[in-house]
C-alpha cells in the first residue's frame, strides 16, 4: 500500500533526473550481491531504479521483492563519502557487509 506522506518511487522520463550505476560482484543461488553507486541520492532511488531494472532488494515487499526470497531487508551502504559538517573534507566512511549478509551469500 501507499503512505501519502512517504509514496512509492517510480522511474518516469517526466521526474527528476537520477543516475545509479551498479556492477555485480557474485550471484548465488537466487541473489545476486551488487555494488550500487547512487549518483544524486535521491529518496528510494536505488530501490526504485533496481525494482525498474527487475533486480528488487531482497525482503523489500514495497519494491516488488518476493517474500521467500528472505525475510531481512537486504540493503547496506558500505561506503559513504560525505563532506565534514565543520571543516568540509571529504569523510569516507566503511563498513563490512555484516554476518547475516554473508551467511545468505554463502555458497552450500
């Protein structure tokens, strides 16, 4: 269903322009773990555009993921750049893929 306040995201030649790039680091078995790169950060853009693309999030109902693909939301930003709030230099912030990631990836 649909929140007025929060609306689903849809890719349309009449909205606001937005790029995302992706490349697919491995598929196992039905997933396939992609590095997205969102360009102009817009709200639901990678969930929207990947949806687009037919590759839903896995465990995100909203964007068309079927249910028994996995029941966690699996979106993780491993990296973010982002300018310092006082200073303005450029912070490049990680963060490893976490446990539950890996062991869903895991091959049998």
């Amino acid at each position: 269903g649909g929140d007025r306040r929060d609306p689903k995201v849809t890719v349309d030649d009449r909205g606001r322009p937005a790029r995302t790039d992706y490349e697919v680091v491995r598929t196992v078995r039905h997933m396939t773990l992609l590095k997205v790169v969102p360009h102009e950060g817009r709200q639901h853009q990678i969930r929207a555009h990947l949806a687009h693309l037919g590759l839903p999030i896995v465990g995100d109902a909203r964007y068309g993921s079927r249910a028994d693909l996995g029941p966690t939301f699996l979106l993780h930003a491993g990296e973010l750049v982002v300018p310092h709030p006082r200073t303005g230099a450029r912070l490049v912030l990680r963060d490893p893929l976490p446990a539950s990631f890996r062991q869903m990836l895991a091959t049998d």
